[in-house]
C-alpha cells in the first residue's frame, strides 16, 4: 500500500510538470504499447492482424494513466509520429468495444455496428471517449502531413521495382517510405475490421455535423446524439492555439473559422480524390480501376473472402468495399448541406468528381451493368443505413 502510495505521488508530480512544459515530448509509441495486447505486436511482426480476437489485458490503472498521457503526448506531436499512432489507437479502440461481449455477438459486429455495450459502464464510456479524441486529434495534424504528398507516395511505391543509383535521392527516399507504411497500417484497420470502420464513421459525422451552440441551449446540434455530443464538446482542448486558454474542445472550437479549419481537414482525409481516402481501398481511389470495383460488387455479392495485408492488389469482400463507398459518399452529401459557404463549395466539387468518375467511359467497358455502376459509385447505401438504425 505505501508503496502504491508513493508511486501515486511520483506520477501525480510528472504529470504536472510535463503539464507545465509544453516543449517535453513524450514518447507516445511506447506509451501506446502499453495498452495493445501482446498478440497484437506478434500479429503486427507477421502482418495479419486481426482485431477482433484480441483482448486488453493491461490493468485500469495502467489504461486511465496511459490515456491521461496519451492526451498530452499527441498535441505535441508531429503530424508523422502522429500518423504512426493512429493504426494502434484503432486496435485499442476496437479491444474496448470488444471488451466482455460473449462471442456469439461477433455476428452483429459484422454487420458493421458499433453498439451500446461500451456506454453502460462508466469506465469503459470514458476510456472509449478519450480514444475517440485521440484518434481525432491524429486524423486532424495527419490531414497537414508534407510526408503524405501523392507525389512522395507514389515515389515509394515505385521505388520496391525501380531501383535508383542516385544516392542523392536516399534520404528523400527513406522519410516518404517512414510515412506510407503507418497510413496502409490505418486504412488495413479500417478496412479489414467492420466495428473499426463503424466507430471511425461515427466520429467523423459527429465532427461534421457538429455547429457551435450558446452556452445558455440546452439544444443540439441537428443529427447529433446525446452521448456523441457530449463525448465530442467535453473532450480536452490542444492547448496548441496562440493565447488560448481552452480547456475543452467546444471553448477551442467555439469560432465559426476553426471548426470550417477542421472540418476540411476531415474532408481532405475521406474525399475519393484526394491522398488519404480512408475509408476506399488504394485500388478503388483511381477512376481507372472503377470498373474492377464494380465487377467486384456484381461477382462477388455474397463473397467471404478474406483481405491479404501483404497483397496491395487484394480484394477485400464486396460488403466491406461497398460499405466503405457508402461512408465516403454519405459524408460527402453531409457535407453538402453544411452552413459554411467554403466547406460545402468544397465538399460538392469533391462529391460530384467521384459521380463524374464513370463519363467517359468507352464501349468496352459496357459489360458493367446499371446495378454495378450503383455499387461502385455509391456502395451499398441500404447496409449503411440500417446500421445507422441500428442499435
């Protein structure tokens, strides 16, 4: 007990000098590996890992002071150390959606619901809240990462078949190969585990529709849930802004420009057409191989296959490709009613370049019929909406 004691008061005292210094950086990755299963790193170490048989085995304690932090370490990282973090907070997030349900309710899992079980204790709602914020705040500084540049993915892409004698060219070579792996980590996550993608989708529309609303209303904002709201507005604030005292993130993002700021940011990172598509395949984001997307929702309708990690040409299952069109599209309609001149200007352009993505296209291609041209343009629209009935 005395021991307990003084360990409680040697934490209690870091944690408030770390506080103070805003130039201490902490080392996420690390702390990060404290939450994560140990078969999660043996599966990382093989590539094939599977989320939903994994299991948090850390203690509460070691979880609550992780996450404390984990809060503080990310808003004083860099948008690379940040896109490195990201594939590990979507394990844990999905560990504690996972936690304590008998496996027979695997099955609604893959119907790509998130659930209630994770609000009715209060421990687990408050270390699914923090995650939900953590993983928001990475998604939010990866959305300015200059490592992520197309042009910079593509090099390293290219670079496993075209060897270079340029050594001029390593240096660029290796930071932009640093960067790629951890963002195909994050899409793998996504894609690969359903309650993963359902969890991520919902931040996302919680972000999106959320307006700033006087102190003095007890209203909010129009599509938002109760418990979303206030896991979003009681969220810690960056303490990044210049002069800014916020504590929470509704005082940060209080002003109309930082929430459009944001909120374009998130669009950046789902538009079909721009780098990240998070929530599309890299096969899907080229209009190129819109056919074979399509072919595949037609061939493939009730496919059980399995998605390879090691194999960037893999297809994943046709529910889980047009489940993952569907939320892109959504989204981009959501944002379309937004009351920011700039974020629904911008996000229109991005919704009507993916529906242009088919004009055009020659004859030979008319083997694709009008059923699968609707699936590849906007997935399937009705599994998306009934999850989103779904409780």
């Amino acid at each position: 007990e005395s021991i307990h004691k003084k360990l409680i008061e040697m934490l209690t005292h870091t944690m408030k000098r770390v506080r103070e210094d805003r130039n201490c950086q902490l080392p996420c990755v690390a702390i990060l590996e404290l939450l994560l299963p140990e078969e999660h790193r043996q599966q990382q170490q093989s590539e094939t890992v599977e989320p939903n048989g994994l299991v948090v085995t850390a203690n509460p304690f070691t979880i609550n002071l992780s996450l404390a932090f984990l809060t503080l370490g990310v808003n004083r990282s860099s948008p690379s150390a940040c896109s490195d973090l990201l594939p590990g907070l979507l394990t844990f997030l999905a560990c504690l959606l996972l936690e304590g349900l008998p496996q027979k309710e695997g099955s609604f899992y893959s119907d790509n619901c998130v659930g209630i079980s994770h609000i009715l204790d209060a421990s687990r709602k408050m270390r699914f809240d923090q995650t939900c914020h953590l993983i928001l705040r990475c998604l939010e500084y990866i959305s300015c990462n200059p490592l992520e540049k197309a042009a910079i993915r593509r090099a390293a892409d290219s670079s496993s078949s075209n060897v270079s004698d340029a050594s001029s060219n390593n240096m660029n070579e290796t930071s932009a190969e640093s960067a790629v792996p951890s963002l195909k980590e994050t899409k793998r996550a996504i894609l690969s585990n359903p309650v993963v993608g359902a969890a991520l989708f919902e931040i996302f529309s919680d972000v999106l529709l959320y307006t700033p609303v006087s102190a003095a209303s007890s209203l909010i904002p129009y599509g938002m849930s109760t418990s979303g709201y206030q896991r979003l507005i009681n969220g810690a604030a960056s303490g990044k802004m210049v002069g800014g005292n916020s504590k929470y993130w509704k005082e940060e993002f209080a002003s109309r420009a930082r929430l459009r700021e944001l909120k374009l940011k998130m669009l950046e990172l789902i538009a079909p057409c721009r780098r990240f598509a998070l929530f599309l395949f890299d096969d899907e984001k080229s209009s190129d191989d819109a056919s074979k997307v399509a072919t595949s929702a037609k061939v493939e309708n009730e496919c059980s296959s399995q998605y390879n990690p090691t194999d960037n040409g893999a297809l994943l299952s046709s529910k889980e490709r047009a489940m993952g069109i569907s939320r892109t599209v959504a989204l981009m309609v959501l944002l379309t009613g937004d009351s920011d001149p700039d974020v629904k200007s911008k996000a229109e352009s991005y919704l009507r370049a993916h529906m242009d993505s088919y004009r055009g296209k020659d004859a030979e291609k008319s083997e694709v019929d009008e059923s699968s041209l609707h699936d590849a343009l906007l997935g399937n629209s009705a599994a998306l909406a009934q999850s989103l009935l779904t409780l």
